[in-house]
C-alpha cells in the first residue's frame, strides 16, 4: 500500500477511535453512580496531652470516579479527532520520520490519570503521594517521545531514552503493588483491583514492546506506520479494559 493510502487508513482509524472513546465517555458518566475518592493532605500537630506531633488527616476535597475515568476516554477522544482533522498533514510528515508527537501529548495526560485511578482503587489518596505517581507516569512518557525525537538524528539506535522511561515507570507500580498487598495489614483490596493491577500493567508493558519491536524493525514493525496502528489499538482496549472494570467493579447502580 502507497503512503497516502496509509495515512488515507490511519485517518480512519483514527476517526474510528475518536468515535468509540467519545462513546465510551458519554456512557461512563451517564451510567455511573456518583461515588467520589478523596484526595487527602496529612500534616503534623501538636498534642498537648501527649507532648508529640501526630498526624492530622485531612480530607482537600472530593472527585467523582466516574468523571475521572470518563475524562481519560475524552482526552483520548479529542487527541484522535485533532489528529484525524486540524493536525492531519503534521501527522503524517511525522510518521514519515517515525516519530508522532500528539501520541506522546495525550498519553502523558490520559495514562497518568489511568495510574492515578487505579493508585487511588489501592487506597492512595495522600495528594503528597499522587502527585510523584502522576509526574512519574509523565515522565515515563515523555521518555518515550525523547526516545523518538533523539534516534531523528542517530545512525544507530540510542537506547538511552528508552531503558531510562523503563526505569522511572516502576516507581508507579512499586507504589501501587505496595497498597494492593497490604503488607503489615489484615484488609485487602476487591478482587476487581488485582484484575485491574495485572492486566493494565500487562498493557502498559505492552507498549514498550510495540516501540521496542519498532526501533529492532523486527517483522511487520520494519514499517512505523505498523506501528502506530498498533499504538491506536493498544490505547483503546488498555483504556476500554480500565474504564470498564472500574465501571463493573464500583461504578454501576
């Protein structure tokens, strides 16, 4: 198949996928009760009667889950729809290149909501420790656009950026396994959250073996746009699984 068929394929694609988030999301917030998560802040006081600093739990405010995860299919959505559309022609020139800039934009937003969800199914709610998981999970990704816009001028592949957006993503997880595991506690997290546990982390793992399989050019990853439509399926069903787990778990009537 010719580029312009290609990208005429990708398109739709995308097209595709904007269509299905936006559902998705319609459906999410519509079915969905309104149970919220709290994000909690923890700081030290003075107990006279004791004569020690304590902790002082506090509750910042509240966020519905089923908006939350609603807004990770929306921000989806929108990233697919701009590049089917207004950002079309710079998407293609850069696929041509191997590198797609907008993927690494919406997945820096919409998977680090995804792992703040599933931090905050474990019981994570200190704002003090959601925000590095959320900033590493940044980071993570941002490791991967470096990873493409650094190997732009290399005659060899650097792996550089790779292994280091491999490394920070484990701290994430490390948090959550933590919770989920409850070491040093009699309770335990639904059966639901373990379900989610694995099988989100088996996809985001997935992700990096799709660049990985790029850049080694191994069988039909040779071609980047190969790639990428592995990208957009990869994204839909990761964000698909999560959004309606959490929904079958706690979020229906």
């Amino acid at each position: 198949m010719d580029s312009e068929g290609q990208f005429g394929k990708l398109r739709r694609w995308n097209i595709g996928a904007a269509v299905l988030h936006f559902v998705s999301g319609i459906a999410m917030v519509a079915l969905s009760t309104d149970m919220t998560v709290p994000v909690m802040t923890s700081f030290l006081k003075f107990n006279p009667a004791t004569q020690s600093l304590v902790p002082d739990q506090q509750t910042w405010f509240e966020l519905p889950l089923g908006i939350l995860v609603a807004s990770f299919l929306f921000l989806s959505a929108i990233a697919h729809i701009v590049i089917a559309t207004v950002y079309n022609q710079k998407y293609n020139a850069g696929l041509e290149k191997g590198i797609n800039k907008a993927r690494w934009v919406e997945y820096a937003f919409s998977s680090s909501v995804m792992i703040i969800i599933i931090s905050m199914l474990v019981g994570i709610y200190d704002a003090a420790a959601l925000i590095p998981v959320f900033l590493a999970n940044v980071a993570m990704i941002l490791f991967g656009w470096m990873m493409e816009l650094h190997n732009q001028t290399t005659q060899k592949t650097d792996w550089t950026a790779f292994i280091f957006g491999c490394t920070v993503s484990i701290a994430p997880w490390l948090a959550v396994g933590l919770y989920l595991w409850s070491p040093g506690s009699a309770g335990n997290p639904p059966t639901f959250v373990y379900w989610i546990f694995f099988s989100i982390f088996i996809f985001f793992n997935i992700f990096a073996l799709n660049q990985y399989l790029q850049y080694k050019k191994v069988g039909k990853w040779s071609d980047y746009i190969y790639g990428e439509r592995a990208y957009i399926v990869l994204s839909f069903a990761a964000k698909s699984l999560l959004a309606w787990q959490v929904f079958a778990g706690t979020l229906r009537p």
